[in-house]
C-alpha cells in the first residue's frame, strides 16, 4: 500500500449527523493514491464526535499506520461499522465485498438512512484529502462565469455542471448501472419548476438509454426510450423515490438555486476532439481508440 503523500488530519471524517437523537460517524477512506475505490468505512455510535473519537481511536491508528484499518473498525466494542460506496450508495460489511442487506442490519440502516447528500459530499472530500489531494473546487467560484461545453441558451443544465463534481448518483440494475442526471431551467425569469432526471448507462458501455422522467411540481411522467424499457425506467425511478423521500424539497432548493445563476451560464469553447492514438480525455490514461473512442463506446 502506498503511503500517504501529503499530513493529513484524521479526524476531517468525524461527522455528527443533522437530527436526533444526537449520533455522529467517522469516514475513513482509503488512503491510496492510485486506488479508485470509491467506498468509506464507516464507524457510527450514539453521542456527540468526541464520544465516537474515543471510541473509534483503535481503527483510526491503523488507518494512521497503513495497517489493516477495516478489520480494526469491525472489532470495535459499542461501534457499527459497515463501508458504503459514495457513487451508489450501496452498503457493504467493514471487511468483505458481498453487499450488506440493510434489513438484516437495522443499526446499519437507521446510520444509512441519515447520511444524506451534504453527509456524502463531505465523505467525497475526505476521500480526495485522504488520497493527498485538494477536493475540486465550485465552478464559478467568486461570482465568475460557469462555462458548459456546448451550451446553448435556453437549454437546461445538468446540476452536476454547476457544482463540484464529488461524487455520482449511481443506479444499479441487475448486471448495469445508470448515472442519475437532474437537469434544471437557467432562465431567471421562469416560473416553471419542471426538473428532468435522466437515467444515463454507465456500465456496460454503450448499453441503451432507458429514458427520462419530468417532475411538475406535483407528479412524475415517465419517457421511456422504447416502450419495452419501460418497466425498467420505472424500477429506476423506484429506487430514486426510494433513495430521496424528500424529493419535492430537493428539486424546489435546486430549482431556486439555478435559477439565481442566471445570466453566468455560458458555452464554453469546444474542445478539439480526440484522434484515434490520443490520450482519452476521459483521463484513464488509455488511448482515445482504446477507451471512448472504442467501437463499444
């Protein structure tokens, strides 16, 4: 295992959870630069952050000393611990890669229930601190223009384009997984509050689009691509359902906060496209031809 390049505080992963009663969690990450891992373990117990920092100390210093920090966290006494994939969302034990059935596992489920979004991007960050690097920072950051390859006005915008891209809103679904993509009006002076959440294949590549679904306000009309795909698109939405009980709530703030970015939106210029034996801009590292630009792609 690599060692950890840059000093890096620990205790950036104590998290007290929004809510009562009072309970806090403790991410740690892995610390491996070239690791793509995108899960955290967490260690959760009852009280406030230094009642969990007392506890969880023992997993923490393995951590510390590249040691074997998930078996540490899974033998702690008064602790839960379980790791939780940042993209999907999915729980797993502290120590293994079968998936965790939160049913069986209600201390697990009632932790999982109230790591919500703010929750996870503060994970996300650590997971970027912990590798040695700096967490990206907010497009348009002091009130400078958002620049969106391709834009055209009076097109929506994902909402990922205008945040800090932390982590993915990821899907399973038997055998693929589909990317969540929430698209939103930019016009200051609209008064719609339709939101587009789109179901993008991510794996396997080149799997069929499912479709899209559009919110009013009130209720959800689903598109489905083909009118076989349609059962499913509505698994899909299901699980998004499933996943933000407080939907409504979430696309209104959303809502409101695009609409103030209004007149900062602007395309950026395109970017050359990639010849056959360039590096992918994808940044894997692979040849254009070997990776997007494949004939699968």
């Amino acid at each position: 295992m690599t060692l950890l390049l840059t000093p890096f505080d620990v205790e950036e992963g104590l998290i007290q959870l929004p809510g009562a009663p009072v309970r806090s969690i403790w991410a740690l990450t892995c610390p491996t630069p070239e690791c793509t891992c995108r899960t955290a373990i967490v260690l959760s117990a009852p009280g406030a952050r230094d009642v969990l920092a007392e506890r969880g100390r023992p997993a923490a210093e393995a951590w510390l000393a590249n040691a074997q920090y998930g078996q540490a966290a899974q033998n702690l006494s008064g602790v839960t611990a379980f790791a939780i994939d940042l993209d999907s969302r999915a729980l797993f034990p502290a120590v293994g890669e079968v998936p965790l059935d939160a049913a069986l596992h209600p201390e697990v489920r009632e932790v999982a229930n109230r790591i919500d979004d703010d929750e996870l991007d503060a994970i996300a960050r650590v997971w970027h601190r912990g590798k040695g690097e700096e967490p990206p920072p907010e497009p348009g950051a002091n009130g400078s223009k958002i620049e969106i390859e391709a834009w055209r006005p009076g097109e929506r915008v994902a909402w990922d384009e205008t945040a800090a891209w932390l982590r993915g809103d990821t899907f399973i679904l038997g055998e693929r997984s589909y990317e969540a993509v929430e698209l939103y009006c930019v016009e200051a002076n609209c008064k719609c509050a339709e939101v587009i959440v789109d179901f993008s294949p991510v794996v396997p590549r080149g799997a069929p689009h499912r479709g899209y679904v559009t919110f009013d306000g009130d209720a959800a009309t689903l598109h489905s691509t083909h009118e076989r795909q349609r059962d499913d698109l509505t698994q899909l939405w299901s699980a998004y359902l499933q996943r933000y009980p407080r939907h409504r709530e979430r696309f209104r703030n959303r809502t409101e906060v695009m609409h103030d970015l209004a007149g900062r939106i602007v395309a950026a210029p395109a970017r050359p496209k990639a010849r056959r034996n360039d590096p992918c801009p994808c940044g894997s590292g692979k040849k254009f031809k070997k990776c997007c630009g494949g004939t699968d792609a």
